[in-house]
C-alpha cells in the first residue's frame, strides 16, 4: 500500500512518498526546487537510507555541496559565466567567485507547486511543475520544468525531469541531479564500478580541453580508497541504461543508480567525492561540463519542444 504524507520542515513543506508495506519511502521539498532530501530503499528485510541530504533547515538554506539538487538549465561549470548563442553573447551570474564560474543553474531554490499526487496498486507518484519566465540575467529563455517522483514496490526510486521550451526563440538547455550517495559508513571502504572507460580531460580550472583520456579503473568493483573524484565520464549515445554502483562488500548490498542514454537523454556522468568523504556524488547529465560554449552535445529545443530526461536508483544484495 502506498500514501503520500505532509511534514514541515522548516518554512517549507516536505512531501514524503511511503510504501507502508516495507518501510521504503522518498522525502521531497517543493519549495526549495523539489529537492531530495531522503531516499530509504529495502534490500530483503534491511533499510538503507542512500542519499547523504539536508537533515536541517538551516543546512538546507546554507546550501553547501548542492546536495540533491535539480541542476538546470546548466548542470556544472560555465567559463566566466559567458557564453554565446545564436549570434549573441550572454553573461550569467558568477555564483563560484574563488573560480570565477556560473555554475548549477538557478532552480535548485525555486518554489515548485504539487501538480499531482498519483497512488496506484504498485508504485506513488509526485509531480512538481516550475514556470521559469525569463528573468534570470544571462538566461532570458522562460521554460516549464516538471520533476515526476515516483517510489515503485519493486524497481525503487525513478526521477523524471521534463523541459519544455515556452518562448518564441530557440533555447539552450543542460539538465542535471546532484544528488551524493551513501552506504552509512565511510566511502573509501565501499567499491566502485562505473559504466565508462574514458573521461573528459581538464585543465587547472576544472574546465574540458576537448580531450578525451583513458580511464581504466573501476570498470569492474575496486575499492574506493583514496581516490578523489571530480571528473566527467562520456557515455554511450545508445538509447539504453547506464548504471553506476556502489558496493558494500561487508553488508553485501550493492546501489545502483541508473540514467537512460540516447537522443536528449542522459549521455554523461559526472562523479565527485566530498571532502568529507562519507558519501560520493553519481551526477546524471545530458551534455558535457562547459557546454554552452563548447556546445559538446548541448541540447537545443525549439518554440513547444521539449527534453526528457530519466534516471532512478535500486538496491540489490551482493553484486
């Protein structure tokens, strides 16, 4: 059975997905940009709570590390915040100072309204929709956002994110999720395995040279360590479904987070490890970092158009 339940969480309202026959349940705020603050997902009779979130209002305000939040319409670094589009030159907001970035988007702390609650027999879902207008400097291309939540009885977590071009003129549009993964204990003791073989190569500032570099390691489970992360992996342009997981070899139970690949999907991965290392970041992203500029699979939606993008998480024991 299934419910959607009402918590307050500061000034906000948080709305809780609940599978009450299993305990599983996906914990979402509205009003700060339909961020996901919880994820508790079963593996035979054990609960996991897998997302590292805001646990209080005042973090969730403060707003360090992005944590869970929808990253749009550009997920990452944009160079000096400027970029150029159909004949134009844009300047966005520098939001990063230290690097001199725009970098995230600007929904991440928008007011979304519920549009929809959906109970069936075997899954709960939540609908978010955002009117955006125009008004943000650099960015005069007013869109509707709607985010799709659902908690299923058997295939755990799904997010939807559905991008719909409202202006006259044609768009840009990068989406992304920021949310930072957990097994309860710290990262460097977990495993790995990544569904790339090659990353994007950077230079000091973060930023892509347009050089792809091999990337051999956690093609199958390795241990985490040591090793930091702050890279971007191209996927395949396949229609089909990429899975990163994350494995915890005492407790045998293994995450896996998955994204749909192919045309306007999610074609790239970026990864990053917190420097408090408790937890690691598995971003979805439909285009590469800097791709306004680069234009590096940017995706460009005419009058009406609109870009769809999935991506979910599971449990499962053992590999």
């Amino acid at each position: 059975m299934f419910e959607v339940c009402s918590e307050n969480f500061g000034r906000f309202k948080k709305k809780k997905l609940v599978n009450t026959t299993s305990g599983e349940s996906v914990s979402v705020i509205p009003g700060r940009g339909g961020n996901v603050a919880e994820v508790v997902l079963s593996c035979g009779q054990r609960q996991f709570s897998v997302i590292d979130g805001f646990t209080t209002y005042d973090e969730l305000l403060k707003n360090d590390y992005h944590k869970s939040a929808k990253v749009l319409p550009f997920a990452n670094r944009i160079s000096d915040g400027i970029y150029r589009f159909n004949g134009k030159t844009y300047q966005l907001p520098i939001n990063r100072p230290q690097e001199h970035y725009a970098i995230h988007g600007f929904i991440h702390d928008k007011e979304f309204i519920v549009d929809d609650e959906i109970i069936k027999p075997d899954s709960v879902t939540l609908i978010l929709a955002h009117e955006y207008s125009g008004d943000y400097p650099g960015y005069p291309f007013p869109f509707e956002v709607r985010l799709e939540f659902s908690l299923h009885g058997q295939n755990g977590f799904t997010f939807i994110t559905e991008v719909k071009n409202r202006g006259e003129e044609i768009m840009p549009v990068m989406d992304g999720w920021h949310p930072y993964f957990t097994l309860g204990k710290s990262i460097d003791r977990l495993l790995l395995k990544i569904p790339a073989n090659i990353r994007t190569e950077v230079d000091e500032r973060l930023l892509p040279t347009g050089k792809l570099m091999p990337f051999p390691a956690f093609r199958e489970f390795e241990q985490i360590g040591n090793y930091f992360f702050d890279a971007c992996f191209p996927l395949s342009e396949k229609e089909g479904t990429a899975v990163t997981e994350l494995m915890d070899p005492q407790e045998m139970v293994t995450l896996q987070v998955w994204q749909k690949t192919g045309r306007r999907k999610y074609n790239f991965l970026q990864l990053y490890t917190p420097p408090h290392g408790q937890s690691i970041a598995f971003e979805p992203m439909t285009s590469n970092t800097n791709s306004f500029n680069t234009k590096d699979r940017l995706i460009v939606l005419s009058p009406g158009e609109k870009l769809r993008a999935e991506c979910g998480i599971k449990l499962k024991n053992g590999e």
